[in-house]
C-alpha cells in the first residue's frame, strides 16, 4: 500500500499558497475548504507548510489584528517533511505518529502533487483492514 493509492482515490487537487499571501487570507482558505493546513509553494516546489496549529500559537502570541497582515512565508513551517508516490502508507503514519504532524506534502520530483491528511492515511488503512476481514469470511463460509 502506497501514498499512490490515496492520491489515486482522493485525487491530486491541493490548495496551496504563495509564501508572500497574506496570513489572513490563508487564514479564510483553511476555514472556507475546512482543512487543517496548506502548503507553501514556489515555483512548484514546497518551501513550508502552515496549519491550523500554527494559526493557534500565534494568536497565543500576539494580536491577532496585527498578525493577520503577516505574510504566510515569514510564519510557515520551513522545510517540511514530505513523501512520495512510492512510499507505504504505514511508513506515512508511523511518521506523522512519531513527528506528531497530521500533514504531509506529497512531492515528485521536488514538485508538489498533492497532499495526504492522518484522517486520509486512517481511513484507507480501515477500509483495506475492513476489505480484507470480509474476504475471509467470504473464504471461510465457502469452506
């Protein structure tokens, strides 16, 4: 089981946004889309991701008024850990567990091709647990 098989069943749209997009906009676009975090691309690469745990600490920070003018590039999470097609959806969670993230970019290439949630990576695990225990009965009941 590959990152493949998610991005083939959830698709590759991926908001993203411009390291110089303005915080309150990214702000809008998680609520709007009701999602926990967007990359932060140039050029089609991945320079940082910002999510919704971010949007927190910073208001524990300071005042929301004058943060909301930042840009997202100054706040972002640099450099983050990514993964690819190719690699096991239980390496994925094993390091979204162990990092205690619940995002990762999906890259080919060094370019951005979508992106996978904790919530996307549970929900294949479970429905592939699940195809399987009926699959046995199936196999059991034919015996």
């Amino acid at each position: 089981m590959t990152i493949a098989a998610i991005i083939g069943r959830k698709g590759s749209d991926t908001i993203a946004v411009a390291p110089d997009t303005p915080l309150g906009t990214v702000v809008a676009l998680l609520a709007e889309h009701r999602i926990g975090a967007v990359p932060v691309v140039d050029g089609g690469a991945v320079h940082g991701i910002f999510s919704e745990r971010d949007v927190i600490r910073l208001l524990a920070k300071g005042d929301a008024a004058q943060l909301l003018g930042i840009t997202v590039g100054e706040l972002m999470t640099r450099e983050p850990l990514t993964v690819t097609r190719d690699d096991s959806v239980l390496a994925a969670l094993s390091l979204m567990t162990h990092r205690r993230i619940r995002h990762l970019p999906v890259v080919e290439h060094g370019v951005l091709i979508g992106i996978v949630s904790i919530g996307d990576l549970v929900k294949y695990r479970i429905d592939r647990i699940e195809a399987d225990a009926s699959a046995m009965r199936d196999y059991i009941q034919q015996a």
